[in-house]
C-alpha cells in the first residue's frame, strides 16, 4: 500500500508536530524534549535537519513563530507553536501509519535477497554474528526496561515494540542457523557446490530461467509491473 503524500513527509517532522501538541517550543526545546522522552531511539535526530524540518512545516502553515526568546547571554531562539492545520496533519498522519501497513525496505531484507552471492559456510559464519549481536542487543534493552518499572505503558510502546520485533528476528535467525548447521537448508548442497566450482548448478539455472522467462513473456513491465503502454494512435485528420 502507498501512504498519502504529505506536504513535509520526513518521520523528523511527525515527531516535531507531536512534541509541539505539548506546548510553544524553541527548536533546541524540541530537541531535547524529544532525547528526554526517547524519541532518538526511534525517529533519526540531528540539529541541521531539525532545523530544516521546522522552517518546511512552518512554510507549509503547519506551525508558527510565536516570539524569539533569549536565556542569558545565549543568542536568540524562535517560539514556535502547532496551527490548526498542523493539529489535523498530525492526527491525520498518524491515523494513517497506525491503521495502513505499508511496504518498507530494510537492509537486512536487502541483504537477504543476496545472499546467495555468499557461499553457506561464510553466510553460516555471519548469521552466527548476528544472533551474538541480537542476543546481547535483547538482553540490553530488557535491562533497560527494567530501569523504568514506572514509567506507564502507553509512553513506552514504541521500545516494547522494538524489543519484540529484535527477539523475532533472533528466533529466526536461530531457526535459519539451526538449518544451515544440520544441513537440512533447502539446496544448501546445490549452493555450496556452486562455489566449490564457480559454476551454476543446472537446477538453479533451470529455476532462474525458468523465473526470468515467466516475468519476460508476461504484459507488464518487469519493474512497476503496470502494463506496458501500446503503439501511440494516429492523430485524427
């Protein structure tokens, strides 16, 4: 599914417009309500594009300077508050991203769709790496929760989230290691011969022949998969 095109559509500017539903801030204010309340964790913060973020919804009238504000001898700092506008985008948009699953694109997919590329041994070596990796990033983030036995559930959602989709992956990435270590990966033998020789076994060609011939024959366009566009008409006289 697509989302809706937003106006500002980077993740930095949703969690702007929420930290703003809490009152008038300077953008340095944001920033650190949003550190104090763990939102780093989840959305990328940085200062240059908190402040490209902030001048973008205020372009589109999604908020507002109010006043500039100085404390001390520090230069001055724009109070910026959510507009009426800026309410309904932000409740809009996170309707849509609770409601409306989308496709996404992580790395670790991307690898996957690779893999291949890597003998069994090697790739047996690596995942073995993740699941240390994933088991000490489990058992640092239980820890974790476990610092804040008072802090109430509905403002830690995101890092119970987080946790669980961490230790599904392990339990995969376990179940995937198992298979390679017993040998009863699908083709693990056909895959290991290929880079013991350099060349393709003739199941796999067939299957990526096969594959390629289907997608080739078909109508659409392999990329979009929308149908190619016919020859142009002949302009009417």
């Amino acid at each position: 599914m697509v989302g809706k095109r937003r106006r500002v559509s980077n993740p930095l500017a949703l969690a702007v417009l929420g930290t703003l539903r809490q009152q008038p801030m300077h953008p340095y204010e944001m920033a650190a309500t949003m550190r104090s309340q763990g939102k780093e964790k989840s959305i990328k913060l940085n200062y240059g594009s908190l402040y490209t973020v902030v001048d973008n919804l205020a372009k589109h009238g999604l908020i507002e300077a109010l006043e500039a504000s100085r404390e001390g001898r520090r230069p001055e700092r724009t109070v910026y508050r959510l507009t009426e506008a800026g309410q309904a985008e932000l409740e809009d948009w996170l309707a849509e991203l609770l409601g409306t699953p989308v496709k996404e694109y992580p790395q670790f997919e991307a690898a996957l769709t690779l893999l291949s590329i890597l003998g069994p041994a090697r790739v047996l070596g690596l995942l073995r790496d993740r699941m240390s990796a994933l088991e000490e990033a489990v058992a640092a983030e239980r820890a974790e929760f476990a610092l804040y036995p008072w802090l109430p559930r509905l403002f830690a959602l995101e890092s119970e989230y987080g946790l669980a989709m961490r230790e599904a992956e392990l339990a995969w990435v376990r179940g995937i290691v198992g298979e390679l270590e017993d040998g009863s990966f699908p083709l693990s033998k056909e895959w290991a011969q290929w880079h013991e020789t350099g060349e393709l076994p003739s199941e796999l060609v067939a299957m990526a022949t096969d594959a390629v011939n289907e997608i080739m024959s078909g109508t659409g366009d392999p990329i979009s998969g929308r149908p190619e566009p016919g020859p142009a008409e002949e302009p009417l006289n």
